[in-house]
C-alpha cells in the first residue's frame, strides 16, 4: 500500500498491481458481491473493478452483512479474530456489523462465510 504514488498517470504501475491483485481477487471474488467487491478493489488498489481510478474511502471501517454456512461459537470466534463486530442478527445465518477494511480479505478466507455483501 505504500506504493500508490507509482501508479498516477501511466500504465505501467497499474499493470504491477493488477498482476499483485490477482490471488486476492481470486479469493475474494466468489464470495463478495459486486459493490463489496468494487469497494475493497477501490480501498485496497486504488481502482474500479472496471480499472478506473478511484478515491480511496475515508472510513477505515465498513459496515457489511454476512451470510453463513453454519453459526455457533467457534464461527463467532473466527469472525471476531478477523476483526468483525456483530451489530445483529447473532444466532442466525445472516449477520450484520462493521469490519475494518483492511481485514475484508480474512473475512473472505473464513470456510463458513457463504456470501459478503455492503450494508449501507
């Protein structure tokens, strides 16, 4: 992330990125929607998903809501090491809260995490 300055103006340093955004696109992309997944791309390379340049958001933290395979406390544990903090829907398969968003990619790696999506 402390490169952003090389990709201003030329091709060039946005085609290093892309090539570096690749496995994390790979695994985040099935399980974040399109807005999400527009959002992230946009806060963590600079860039749409459709390669134009983006401002970068303010808020370091993002309000998300979670689909999930399975519940119970080993998958609320998971989720609160990757940073996720339940604003509702605790017990069920759907939660909603906020997730720091540099922390989205580990929210993606978790097995019971179905589906991403932005609650705004």
């Amino acid at each position: 992330m402390g490169d952003g300055p090389t990709n201003v103006g030329g091709r060039g340093g946005s085609a290093g990125k892309d090539d570096r955004w690749a496995p994390t696109l790979k695994l985040v992309q099935p399980k974040f929607d399109a807005a999400l997944l527009s959002f992230y791309q946009c806060a963590s390379i600079g860039t749409t998903t459709d390669g134009k340049v983006c401002t970068r958001p303010v808020s370091k933290t993002v309000k998300v809501k979670v689909e999930l395979t399975s519940t119970g406390a080993a998958v609320v544990h998971k989720l609160a090491l990757a940073g996720f903090k339940v604003d509702g829907g605790e017990g069920t398969l759907q939660l909603t809260g906020s997730i720091p968003t540099t922390q989205l990619k580990r929210l993606a790696q978790i097995a019971e995490v179905k589906s991403v999506s932005l609650n705004q």
